[in-house]
C-alpha cells in the first residue's frame, strides 16, 4: 500500500493548537480530519501530515485605540495531547549542524488515526542548538526572507529526514503549497534522478497571485554552502529560487483549489494546471445544533456528506429551531469571551478573514479581499442596516509586518464605530481563530465574501456557513463559481470586480434579505458537494494513483 506524506507550513489541529493562520492550515487540519474519518477501503493510502511546531505560534490579536496588536503567548505541547519523538535530525544550515525534534499528535477519526509530525528546533524538544537556531520554529510566517528561507528548509529537508527516522516510508509527497518544496531538493540530491522525483510528487497550489515565495541564489549558496542539487537553477529559476516553480517542476502532478482558480494558473504558469476544489470537515463545522439534526434526520451524514443534498426532506421548522439555536450559542460565545452583546432574534451580517492589505492591480493599490467594500458608501449602507434591523459584525487578522493591513483593520473599526453612533449594532470580534470561525459561522445570517475577481483562489468560511444553513453573498470567483446555483446565496457583481457596482449589489441583498428559510435548505445541499470527504477523494482518484 502507497503512503502518502503530506507537507504543510499550517495546519489547524485544534482550537488551542496555534499552529495554523488562516484558510491554508484550516484547509490542512480537515484533508487530515476527512482521511482519518475513512477506513483503508475508502481511502486506500497511508496517510501521515508534516508541519512546524511554532512554540510560540500564530499571534493572539487584540483591538485597543481602534488598532492590532500582537502577543504571543507561549504554549505547551504536552499539554495538547503530543507526544515528543526521541528520534532527531541534522541538517546543515551555513557551517553548522543544527538538530529538529518532533511532536505527533493524532488526529483520530471514525476510520482510522492519521500522524501529524510538527517540527521543532528550540529546547523543548530536547534540541541541543544555539540561541538563534532556537528560535527558527518560533513563530508561524514571522521574521524576513532569512528567516522563511531556514523555516522552510526545515520543513522540506527536515520533514523528510524526520519521516525516514520515525519510520514512515513515503511513497508519495503531497505539497500543500510551494512552501514545502525542498522536499523535492532534498530527495533529488539523493537519487538525481528528476523523473524518479517527479513520479511520485503531487502539488497543490493555492495563489492566484504571481510572485510566490523566492530567493537570491547568493543566499541559497550562503545558507546551504553547496548542498543543493547542481541542477537546482533548471527547476527553480535561472535568477532567483521561486518555490512554486521548483515545486512545479519537481511534480509529476499539480492542481489548483477550485476551476476558476485552475484557469487562472494555467494562464499564470503557460501549462494546463488541473484543479481539485476545496472543501470543509463537515462534521467539524456544523454546530451542535445541526449535528444532532442531521443525526435525527439525515443519518449516516458524517459518514457520506452527500447525504446533505436531502436537506429539501427535512421539516422547515427544524431546520429553522437549529438556526436559533445556533444563533443564541453564538450570541451566548460573544458575550461571554469577548463581551460583545448580539440579539440573536435580528440578522447577523459577517465579514471575516485575513486582511491582506494592498497590492499592485493595474497599475494602483488595491485590496484583494476587500473588506472596505461594505462601506463604499456609508449613507446607504447605514439607511439599509437602520431599516433592515441587521447586526453588523468583522472579523480578521493583519500579519504583523503588514503594516497596510493593519491600517485597514484600524479603518474598518472606526467605520463600525461611525454605525454605531449611528445606533446600529456593530462590533469587531478580536483573535479570529477557529473557535470564533466556528461560532460566526453558525451565528450569521448572511455570510459575506468580496475578494477582487480573480484574485480568490478558493475560499472555504463560506463552506462552514454552508454546514449551518447560512447563505453566503460572494463575488464570482473561488470556489463559488462552482457553488452558486441561486438557491443557497446571492452572487455580488460580475466578472469584472467594480466597486460601486458589487458594494451596490450587497446592500440591495441586505435591503432585500427576508428567504432566510428557503437559503437555509439550498445552504446546508451546498454541504453535500463542498466538503473535504470529497476533496480528499477526488486526491486519491486522479493524484494519488
């Protein structure tokens, strides 16, 4: 039997593990969920995940003077249920040796436990580095080009050596994202064989956005003092090593993360890139409430997702009883953890993910995700909320180092403040996590998604919506191209993202929001096909073979 390595720089494993940042390691933690959900029969591979412990991982975020701030707690691996390995390895960094430790924590499901090794260099793993080498797993995406170069060294040369000594024999190499893909220098040194390499290595990309992660040769040869493979400029680029060129030579197999997205790359990159669209841990992301529903009323949901698509034969009342009571849970989680008060018998409008600040579109700035978009046009937005009765509420992180994405979290509270002087009720949640996903999710009326058409990848928050009945208004990119089908949502705008145009569109939703009930059902058969179960499946037919 194959078995797969699956190569990650994020994964989230548990609310309380911050070893993920947003939608990539999200995405990570339920492909493991879903195989772990399936018995060798359904799901006939091996299966273990490699990432980076990260000690003091993805920062915790609070809001003070309508600005982010960062801290980063420590937290304690035994404490989450990992097991240190005893086995270590060595890798050269410049001159010197320095040592990785690893934690397994398993991930246990309805079919089987899938490993996931998270790689660590400090001195809780017993590692015997200097002061700075401690410090080369600290924190997830923290630091300058230095300091990503080493982590994901790390992660490609390390995982793979760490796999060898822990005795997993892989078979084959999935890379979720170009992050991992000195995995392919490192066993390409060995056999300098590229086709041998090739054979057994999938990729998975998930930007829409040239420019991926590189780096200067003269540090490569600095860092690595000569142990990349002599043909390493073939593969990654004649001036300078781009990761995701390297990872796409490096595979026999690549695909992006919705068909839109497989288009747009197949443009970016000059091949043809095949897609396998994402998905969400159903199970995961239902709340209690529509858990016990669809025990009740759909059973064997959690073991065939497609079973969703029965929604249409569950009474409406029941599926509108599990609406209010996720809605209440909802209220009751941020009022109790947050201090924020939501009236739960009114209409929650949500926006929220990562802020991504400012880039380079057609020669001006623009953001991709555009959470500025609600707020076009303040008079109109406030005369729908005040008539509609909604309830506005954002959520997000900024990497710390954006300093343009901090700056439109600071404009996005000070929008929501101006509503709610206004009298509307408003509020940013703070450290946006999968906890606070899970409960907005299911707390929402309206799900809002407005990347700049066709910049979105796939997006998946929507999906989680979905798993509770929430509809989701969304620009037509991502994975809703596929999803929409006028029954389970509104499409915002057209193909050709224009401000006035698509920030129109939303409030005309919100104007004329009142189908919650009909949405729902369409919602929750969304669930059905946009779930990882399918995901990994489509993995195992058409990548994995």
């Amino acid at each position: 039997m194959d078995s797969v390595a699956y190569f990650t720089a994020e994964i989230g494993l548990k609310d309380d593990i911050p070893t993920y940042s947003g939608g990539l390691g999200a995405l990570a933690g339920d492909t493991v969920r879903s195989v772990a959900d399936m018995n060798f029969e359904r799901f006939p591979y091996n299966f273990a995940a490699v990432s980076l412990l990260y000690p003091e991982g993805y920062f915790t975020q609070s809001i003070s003077d309508g600005r982010q701030h960062e801290h980063y707690p420590r937290w304690c691996p035994a404490d989450k249920g990992l097991v240190l390995q005893r086995e270590k390895v060595r890798m050269a960094l410049h001159d010197r040796e320095v040592e990785i430790g690893a934690w397994r924590y398993d991930v246990r499901g309805r079919g089987r436990t899938v490993p996931v090794y998270l790689l660590d260099t400090s001195e809780i793993s017993g590692c015997s580095n200097s002061e700075w080498d401690r410090k080369i797993t600290l924190r997830l995406y923290s630091g300058g080009v230095y300091e990503r170069l080493v982590q994901e060294a790390v992660l490609g040369i390390g995982g793979t050596r760490m796999l060898e000594a822990v005795g997993y024999d892989a078979t084959k190499f999935h890379l979720n994202e170009g992050h991992a893909a000195f995995a392919v220098a490192e066993r390409l040194k060995r056999c300098g064989d590229v086709a041998k390499v090739r054979e057994n290595t999938i990729f998975t990309t998930h930007s829409p956005v040239a420019g991926h992660d590189g780096f200067d040769y003269a540090l490569i040869h600095q860092v690595f003092n000569g142990t990349m493979p002599n043909n390493i400029h073939e593969l990654a680029g004649c001036n300078y090593l781009n990761m995701t060129q390297l990872a796409l030579n490096g595979s026999s197999r690549t695909n992006a993360v919705s068909r839109k997205h497989g288009q747009v790359s197949s443009r970016m990159f000059g091949r043809n890139i095949g897609y396998v669209t994402n998905g969400v841990h159903h199970a995961t992301w239902a709340s209690d409430a529509f858990r016990r529903l669809y025990d009740e009323e759909l059973p064997g949901w959690r073991d065939d997702p497609s079973i969703l698509s029965r929604a249409g034969d569950v009474d409406g009342t029941k599926i509108a009883a599990a609406r209010n009571e996720s809605k209440t849970e909802a209220a009751r989680y941020l009022r109790e953890v947050h201090g924020i008060h939501i009236d739960p018998s009114r209409p929650v409008i949500t926006w929220a993910r990562r802020f991504d600040g400012s880039y380079s579109h057609e020669g001006r700035l623009s953001s991709y995700k555009r959470p500025l978009l609600l707020f076009h046009d303040m008079n109109r937005l406030r005369a729908v909320l005040e008539r509609s009765g909604a309830q506005l509420l954002y959520a997000g992180k900024a990497h710390p180092n954006n300093t343009a994405a901090k700056d439109e979290i600071s404009r996005v509270v000070w929008h929501l403040g101006e509503l709610k002087g206004a009298g509307i009720n408003t509020a940013f949640v703070p450290n946006y996590n999968m906890e606070t996903c899970r409960h907005l999710t299911a707390g929402s009326d309206i799900w809002l998604n407005t990347p700049r058409v066709p910049l979105e990848a796939s997006g998946t928050s929507g999906m989680c919506a979905a798993m509770n009945g929430v509809p989701q208004a969304g620009t037509m990119d991502g994975w809703w191209v596929e999803g929409f089908n006028g029954r389970n949502g509104w499409m915002v705008g057209s193909e050709f993202s224009d401000d006035d145009t698509d920030s129109g569109g939303l409030y005309s939703i919100i104007e004329g929001f009142g189908t919650e009930n009909a949405m729902s059902v369409g919602a929750i058969q969304t669930g059905a096909t946009f779930n990882t179960h399918r995901m990994v499946n489509e993995y195992a037919r058409n990548l994995y073979f």
